[in-house]
C-alpha cells in the first residue's frame, strides 16, 4: 500500500481521500482552508499544514484543486510539490484544467524527477463519495500501470487515453456533453410544465427510451424539485466550458451548442448564481420562458 498526499480536500477531493484511506493507503492530506483537514483527520487520515509536509514521504503525490492557476500554485515554488516531493513519486493531478497547462506541467514536473499523469474525473459528488469515478488518463503507460492501485480506490471506469494532457482534452470533451444534456434537459422540463403535465411521470418514461440519461437520473429531479445545492457548482462549469471553446478554437472545430451553452452557465455565473448546483442552469431557462418565480405571468 502507499503512502499517498492528497491536497485539495474540497467535494470531490474528500471523499476520494477518504477512499483511498478505507483502501488501506497511508494518506496525508493537506488544504489551504485547515478546517477539511480537520475533517479528514476526523475520518481516518493524517493532517498537514503546509504542502511541503504532505508530500516530504510520499510514493503518490495527488492534487484535487479547482483550475489552472490553483494547480500551478501547489506544484511550483519553494513550498510547491515539484520542490519536495521525493525524486521517482507519481503525481496524479485529478483536477479539471486546461490541456495545455496539463501538457506543460508534466514537463515540468519530469524535470523535476516526478512520474505525471492528468486525470480528470467524471461522476460528482456521488461518484467520489462511492469510489465510483470514471477517470480518464493522460501521460506514461507505465506510470497509468504502476498507479492501478490509487486509481481503483477512486474509481470505476479508469481509461489510459494517450499522452500527457490527453486525459483533460477527453474531459474537455465530457463537460460539453455534460452541458448540452444540461440545456436540454432544462428546456424540456419547462416546456412539459408550460403544458400542466405530471413531470415526475413525465421524466420517468423519459428515462427508460433513447433521451434517458446519467444527466436526467441525477438532475431531473433537482430541476422538479428547485434544489440546487452543489454538487458541481455552475462556476466550475463555467470554467470548463471556457475550456473547451477556447481548446476547439485552437484546433478550428466549430462547437455552435457549446458556444451557446457556455454563453448562458457564463449569464448565470455573472448574475451571482455561480454556486448553484450546475443543474441550476434550468433557472435561466424558466427565465428565458418568463416562468421564473419572479415573472409577472408565473401562473
Ligand atoms: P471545491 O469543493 O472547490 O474543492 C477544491 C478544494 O481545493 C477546496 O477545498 C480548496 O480549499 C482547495 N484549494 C484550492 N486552492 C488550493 C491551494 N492553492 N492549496 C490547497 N488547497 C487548495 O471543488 P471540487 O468540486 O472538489 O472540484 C475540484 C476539481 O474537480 C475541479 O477541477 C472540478 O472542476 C473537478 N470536478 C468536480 C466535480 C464535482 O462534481 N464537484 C466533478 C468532476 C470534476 P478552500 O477550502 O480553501 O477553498
């Protein structure tokens, strides 16, 4: 078993940790707010107040923070992960970031003697907490091999998919899919409303014929029910749709849906509703139908 530092003990990277613990690894978790280490201590692991310290013994360095920026502010500096974490350690890097910083980070992080690999997930909050996550890989063969045991603690469907950064483009991939359900969804909702129909019945059949999804089982009821505590907030989302129109502009693919998808998570996240769940993208398309609460006609 490992001795695995986790940092980034948020939604997602909790319960991860916490599997990885009821795995039999020895984690020590580190996270910039200490009040989630004092939870994952309350859980099983042990604690660490700085960066430097959770990595210092580790086998497997892991990072679970929100973007970009959030990643290379632990892996470089002299408190960062690439400065002292043990020369031959696997860094796992589970957060969602752009492909291009995934690809230059792995560099950096070979230079500095570390094992990359990019391994966004998939599943939410509920995936994490069941150790049931699809986790889609980019980087070294070997080191996707000699990682199996990390990876089978956390997850479900875990797909080696090419070369360092690889794993985030296939993410990028997963959070227009994952939108577009969103939107569509949403709109659906709202229309069978529009027409008094009974929506639990509604969604029920729906669910069972060829617009069943992962999506509609997890969020359907949520949009029924006006509950839209995260989850996987709207600001989160709203960075990966950045994502990945800006990764398909690059490569000249036209994504119209997503442009327009990301146009409204975008509309949400500048209201101030970044925090909702990403399912309470439906608030926007109420709106749009003047059927919100708030709307004069609202029968
Ligand atoms: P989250 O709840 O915001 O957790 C992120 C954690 O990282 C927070 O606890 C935060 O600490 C910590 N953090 C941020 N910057 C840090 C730093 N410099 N040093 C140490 N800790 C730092 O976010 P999440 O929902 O777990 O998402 C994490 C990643 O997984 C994101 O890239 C997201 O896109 C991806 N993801 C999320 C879901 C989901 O359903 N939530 C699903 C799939 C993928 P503070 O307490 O100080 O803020």
């Amino acid at each position: 078993m490992a001795n695995v530092a986790f940092i980034g003990l948020g939604i997602m990277g909790l319960p991860m940790a916490v599997n990885l613990v009821k795995a039999g690894h020895q984690v020590t978790g580190y996270n910039r707010s200490p009040a989630k280490v004092d939870k994952f201590v309350a859980d099983g692991g042990k604690g660490a107040s700085t960066v430097a310290e959770a990595v210092k013994e580790a086998d497997v360095v892991i990072t679970m923070v929100p973007d970009s920026p959030d990643v290379e502010a632990v892996v470089t500096g002299d408190d960062g992960i690439f400065a002292n974490a043990k020369q031959g350690a696997q860094w796992i890097d589970f957060s969602t970031i752009r492909p291009d910083v995934a690809g230059q980070l792995a560099k950096d992080a070979a230079q500095a003697g570390l094992k990359p690999l990019d391994a966004p997930v998939s599943g939410g909050e509920a995936g994490a907490i069941d150790g049931a996550l699809s986790i889609m890989v980019g980087g070294e063969t070997a080191d996707f091999e000699a990682a199996s045991d990390v990876f089978d603690a956390v997850g479900k469907t875990v797909v080696h998919v090419g070369p360092s950064g690889s794993g985030q483009t296939v993410k990028a991939a997963n959070q227009l899919i994952v939108a577009a359900n969103i939107e569509a969804l949403s709109e659906a909702v709202v229309f069978l409303e529009a027409y008094g129909v009974d929506t639990e019945a509604a969604l029920k059949v729906l669910g069972g014929g060829l617009a069943g999804s992962k999506v509609l089982d997890q969020k359907g009821q949520k949009m029924l029910d006006r509950s839209f505590d995260p989850g996987f907030r709207l600001q989160l989302h709203h960075k990966d749709l950045n994502i990945v129109t800006s990764a398909a502009r690059e490569a000249g693919v036209t994504i119209p849906l997503g442009a327009v998808v990301a146009q409204l998570v975008g509309s949400m996240v500048n209201q101030g509703e970044g925090s909702l769940d990403h399912s309470g993208l439906f608030k926007l398309v109420e709106q749009l139908s003047g059927r919100d609460e708030n709307s004069p006609d609202k029968d």
